[in-house]
C-alpha cells in the first residue's frame, strides 16, 4: 500500500473554508382523512304466504263379481276293436314272407293290422260359464286450493358516500442530500458484489515510521480488521512531534506526518490496488458521519489520486463532526494553504484510496481517537 507524505510549507496558512451545511426539505402536511359515509336503512322483511287447503281423499270403488263357471262335456264312447286270432296273415299277427296280410289288412311294422274298426261317439261340448260383473270406479278426491303468495319486502336505502380527504402538501426539497446506499464491511472487506458502485476494497492503518502510533495497527504484517463488520470503522493512537529538518531550517512534515486511517477502491481479487473510475460509476464524491472523541485534534480528509507516476493527495483540512459530504469539487491540493488546484472528475478517474489523517505539531505530540461510519458514494 502506498503511503501518502504531507508536504512541507511555510507555516503561514489561509484559513480553512468550512464545510456546507446539508440541506434539509421541509416535510409535506398530511392529508385530512375523508368522512364515513351514513349506512343505508335496512329494508322491511316481506310477509310469509298463507298455507293452500288439504284436498279431501276419492273414494275407493266397489269389487266385480266373480263369474260362474262352464260345466264339462260328456267324453265320447270308445269305437269297438275288430276281432280274430293271431295265425300269420291275420290282424294282429305276423304278415307274410312277402310283406302282405289277408284280404282287408294291411302289413305295418311287419304286423297286420285292421283299419276299419268302428269309431267311438263324439261327446257333448261342455257349456260356457257366465262372466263376473265389472266392479265400480272410486270416485276421484276434490283437489286442494293454492295458498296466497307472502308479500314482498321493501328495499333499504342507499347509504350516503363520505367525502374525499383533501391531498397533503408536498415537501419542499433538501439541498444536496446524500444517497441512502451505504458501503458495508465484511472481515474488513467490501466486495464489490455487496453494493452497486463497484467498490471493492479493505481498510487498513499506517504511521510515518518517526514515532507516531496507531492502533489497530496494519504495518506489522498482522491483520487488523478482519473481525470487521457492518459499517462503522475507528481508529486511536498518537502522532508525533515534528522536528526540524536535516539542516535545521525547517520544520520536516514530509518525515513526521503522523498516522492514517485508509480505505482501497479498487483492490483485485490477489489485493492490487488500481484506479477507481468514478464516472464509470456515476459517482461524484463521498459523505460520511465522523465521531470524533478528542475535538482538540482536528481530522483532515484526502482523495489520493494516481497521476501517472505518483499519488496526489486532494484534501478537505478539517471535518466537521457528524454528516460531511465531500464532492471531488471540494478538494484541493494542499487543503491547508490557500490556492491549492481543486479535484476536477476527468483527474477524479485516477482515484485510488480514500485517506483520513490527524495533523501533527511542532509543539508536542498530538492524541487522536476517531471513527467513521455510514460510508456512501455520492452519485449527485
């Protein structure tokens, strides 16, 4: 990771431009609720008909008489049967050799037989039996009458409709305000999967290496954020005293700059560090919320930005506690002497880190304890 150098200057120095004020809009008036409508009256149950009349029973008609019935005829007299013995040729017996019998029989079955005996009498036809008398129909049973149709209920009235509510008033708008989307760590790491500007990228810490402190501290190889999560990150330490230079001519703040507090944009998956484009994004700064624990110790805030050969801090000198939105506009190099150039968005492309660094002093060391919380890309 780059280390970002203070830079040296004579100790004269404008005096800072404070930060503006975040816009407020004024909320809309609320909407007076409309009236109930009055219920419609119940109409009236109708009346319930009158039952018809049971129909009176037919009656049920008389029996026929059975009829008597026919006598039986006398039966016929049996015929008499012809007469004689049985020597063959005569009836009764065997026919000749010859298949023939004697003169009036005839060879049947190789038996001769007569077929003229005389016939028995007819009998008397019985006489026909007298028929019953039809029976008497019933007579049919009277029908009963119709009952009478109830009568139909009254329709209820309409209910009256309640009045609309009148509409609240629109807001007035806020100046500026912030986008609500707010970057999140996990194990001290965004990815650039968990939030829509394309950030990917750690936090971390680093110290001049001349006596400042810091903790966590991130340059002893060791991780110091990997239990990070959720949004809010803090440092606290103390930075040194600045001494004068080699000569003795100057005071050297190239050397004693103090500690920093960083965050990556654009780290790769193996952790190399490369260019931000912000327009790609749509993004034209950043705010966030400082809780500063030690006021006497102002905190200064950089975009460190690759120019080519180097990094290029644009800074804001002081921040103030609570909300800051910084726009790449409101930067500048040297933030601490009037004049500097400001961050235009074509440099902007070139952005790296994000950098938040406590000054130090020639009069004594200088105690720091700060965080940072609710990191958002600002896209207007």
């Amino acid at each position: 990771m780059a280390l970002t150098t203070g830079t040296g200057g004579a100790a004269g120095a404008g005096s800072a431009g404070t930060t503006g004020a975040a816009g407020t809009g004024a909320a809309g008036t609320s909407g007076s609720a409309g009236t109930t409508g009055t219920a419609g009256a119940t109409g009236s149950a109708g009346t319930t008909g009158a039952a018809g009349t049971t129909g009176t029973a037919g009656t049920t008609g008389t029996a026929g008489t059975t009829g008597t019935a026919g006598t039986t005829g006398t039966a016929g007299a049996t015929g008499a049967a012809g007469s004689g013995s049985c020597p063959t040729g005569t009836e009764g017996c065997a026919c000749y050799g010859n298949n023939s019998c004697n003169s009036g029989l005839s060879c049947l079955s190789h038996l001769c037989v007569s077929t003229t005996g005389t016939a028995g009498t007819t009998g008397t036809a019985g006489t026909t039996g007298t028929a019953g008398t039809t029976g008497t129909a019933g007579t049919t049973g009277t029908a009963g009458t119709t009952g009478t149709a109830g009568t139909t209920g009254t329709a209820g009235t309409t209910g009256t409709a309640g009045t609309t509510g009148t509409a609240g008033t629109t807001g007035t708008a806020g100046a500026g305000g912030a986008p609500t989307t707010i970057l999140t760590f996990s194990d001290g790491y965004v990815a650039r999967a968990s939030n829509t500007w394309g950030v990917q990228g750690s936090i971390y810490t680093f110290t001049d290496g001349a006596g400042s402190t810091t903790s966590p501290d991130c340059t002893t190889g060791m991780p110091c954020y990997s239990t990070l999560s959720g949004t809010k990150f803090c440092t606290h330490g103390v930075g040194a005293t600045v001494g004068l230079n080699a000569s003795g001519t100057a005071y050297d703040y190239a050397t004693y700059w103090g500690a920093a507090l960083a965050m990556d944009l654009n780290e790769s998956d193996s952790a190399t560090r490369g260019p931000y484009v912000a327009s790609q994004h749509g993004v034209v700064g950043f705010s966030f919320n400082l809780t500063n624990n030690l006021p006497a110790s102002k905190v200064r805030f950089s975009f460190e930005v690759w120019n080519g050969s180097a990094l290029v801090p644009y800074c804001v000198d002081a921040l103030n506690p609570g909300q800051n939105v910084v726009h790449f506009s409101n930067a500048t190099q040297n933030c601490y002497q009037t004049g500097g150039t400001a961050l235009t968005t074509t440099v902007a492309d070139g952005l790296e880190a994000l950098q938040w660094q406590v000054p130090t002093s020639p009069n004594g060391t200088t105690s720091y304890d700060y965080c940072i919380d609710s990191l958002t890309p600002l896209t207007q």
